[in-house]
C-alpha cells in the first residue's frame, strides 16, 4: 500500500499494463516517464505468511473469555492469504504485517467517552440506482457498533480541492489529499471518524492513475469514491444486478477505509475486509468481514460483543441483500456462542 507522508493510507491503485484503453483508465498508473537504468534484479517473489505466523499473529487468546477464544479462532471460516499473481496489491506494494501486539504497541487512536460517533458525509450527486447513504449507515454502524450519523450532503464546489481530467476518461478527477485536509477542519467535536463518499473520481497524487478510497489514520478523516466501481462510468453497460454489485463493492471500501482510521493496516494473513487490493478483481475477491487478526485489533479498539456483533451484521446484510455473508455472519455468531458449526 502506498503512504503519503506520515498520515495518510490509500488504497486500490492498479498497477499492471492492460490492452484496451478502457482497462488502462480503469487501472494502469499515470506515472512520470521513466529514465533508463541499468538491468535490476528481479526482486523475490512476494510469500504470503505461514500458518505459524499466521496465529502468532493473533497473539495470545488463553486468558480471554471462551466466547472472544471462539471469535478469534481461525480454525475454519477464513481462507489464508494466496500467493499473489503479478498485478495484484502484495506483489506491487510489499508490506510490513501488523500483528494484533503490534497494534497494540503502535498506540492507535481509539474511540473515548467523547468521541463515539463516526460520520458520514456525501459529496456531490449520486445517480438513482447508487447506493444511499441510509444503507451505508446501516452497514457502518452493524460493522463498528458505534453510532453513526449521516451529514448533510454538501456540493463538490464546496470542497477546496485541486481537480484534473483523466487523460482517458476524460472525466474529472478530485486530488484526495486535499478532501481529507478539509475534511479535518469539518469534524464535529463527538466523531470518531468522518468519511466522506463521491461519485467523483479520485487521485492521490498526479503520478498515479486513481484511487477507490484514501483515509488518515491520525486525523480520522477519510473519502471513498464509487465511481470506478459503477460500470456506467467507463460508458459499458450495467449488468442485471448491478445495483447490489455497486453496493457490496462500496460496502467494501467504506469499511475497510474506516478500519484505517482505527489504526489497522493492509492485512497480509488472511483474505480479509482489510486486505489490500491493486484492481477491482482483486478487491472483488475479498470478503466483507476481517480476520481473526483483524477482528481482534478491532474489538481492542471498540470492545464489542463479538457474537452480538454478528448477529446484528447478518440481519443488516440480509435486509440489504448481501446474503453470503449474512450467512457468515450467522454461522460465526453461532461458533461464538455455542463452538459448533
């Protein structure tokens, strides 16, 4: 995952070389020209954790309760992370892992008695068919089990953001640095976090192509565009389904920007919600739930009931439509309470 400076994580930038020129708007970077240089080296390949690593990641569990035992045991339920193909996050983006004791150690900001509130904020219009923000509410709040609020929606002009027209596209593109840093000057005294949500197309920095979402892990402010993730802005056509399809992707995005926020970074153990993701199949192959890992970074930063945590995010993700993972959700909640499947 790139960083720029010392706050900000970003996400989905897509690195590989495409044939048509759709595909490379949709995912090839807009780097600087490059100078030549003498024959390098092929670097390692990347080599995703092993199982030991994997649990020593988790950290220590024996002397928590047996239902938190249950939450983060990774026994079943969570497919370890794959070796990567050549254009996907971990081959073009190494990363150091974070274990749960890490996180802990890196004293993250976390939630307090004043602020417990996490914000939503829309920016610009979003075409009927998109999804609303009283659904994203809904999933943030089943996902965090902190409140959440939505703010009035405000106009792209309102932002003081520098913007660019994509070279293919040919639409116009907001640079997300400049989203957050207003972002911080608007974050009502009881949030926790503020994210913001466009139909805009995104940019980081003018080097790269685009991003699906950019979020400050120290400033608590983060914005998410579902632009790329709608068919209809590369001028295809949408397919039957669409609709739950741009759902399940903002779905993604948004929780996995506001789990930065929290202080986690890209997740290199399992195929998790927090994983990192250098394409929109790659990040269409990642579930929508965290590993065990993950899950407990979580619960040390919210302090949740893991089942009941569950049992709300199955009823949320049915009523939604999203029924895989209701189901999930079902099944863990179950192994939680009772340790049977």
């Amino acid at each position: 995952m790139a960083v720029l400076g010392p706050i900000a994580l970003v996400i989905a930038l897509a690195a590989h070389t495409l044939d048509s020129a759709a595909e490379r708007a949709r995912t090839q970077p807009q780097a600087p020209r490059p100078q030549p240089q003498l024959p390098e080296a092929a670097p390692p390949e990347p080599t995703p954790p092993g199982v030991e690593a994997r649990v020593a990641a988790i950290g220590d569990t024996s002397a928590l309760p047996i239902e938190l035992q249950r939450a983060f045991d990774p026994a079943v339920d969570f497919a370890p992370m794959g070796k990567p193909g050549p254009s996907d996050w971990l081959a073009q983006h190494p990363e150091r892992p974070q274990t749960y004791d890490g996180y802990v150690a890196s004293g993250p900001n976390l939630p307090d008695a004043k602020r417990r509130v996490i914000y939503l904020l829309p920016i610009g219009d979003f075409p009927a068919g998109t999804p609303t923000m009283a659904s994203l509410v809904q999933i943030v709040k089943a996902f965090f089990m902190l409140d959440v609020r939505m703010l009035p929606p405000v106009n792209v002009a309102e932002v003081k953001v520098t913007t660019r027209i994509h070279d293919t596209t040919k639409k116009r593109q907001l640079l997300a640095p400049d989203v957050l840093a207003w972002l911080t000057k608007r974050l009502p005294d009881d949030a926790y976090a503020l994210m913001a949500a466009t139909m805009e197309d995104l940019y980081p920095d003018p080097a790269w192509n685009f991003v699906f979402g950019m979020a400050s892990s120290r400033e608590r402010v983060g914005v998410q565009s579902f632009a790329r993730q709608d068919a209809s802005f590369f001028g295809e056509p949408r397919a039957p389904g669409w609709e739950k399809l741009l759902l399940r992707r903002a779905t993604w995005t948004l929780v996995h920007e506001i789990s930065h926020m929290f202080g986690l970074t890209h997740c290199v153990y399992w195929t998790c919600v927090v994983s990192g993701s250098n394409h929109q199949a790659e990040a269409d192959s990642r579930p929508l739930h965290p590993c065990p890992v993950c899950a407990r970074k979580l619960n040390h930063a919210i302090k949740f009931d893991p089942a009941k945590r569950e049992d709300g995010l199955a009823k949320t993700l049915h009523t939604l439509g999203i029924d895989d993972e209701a189901t999930w959700s079902e099944h863990r909640a179950r192994w939680i309470r009772e340790g049977t499947r």
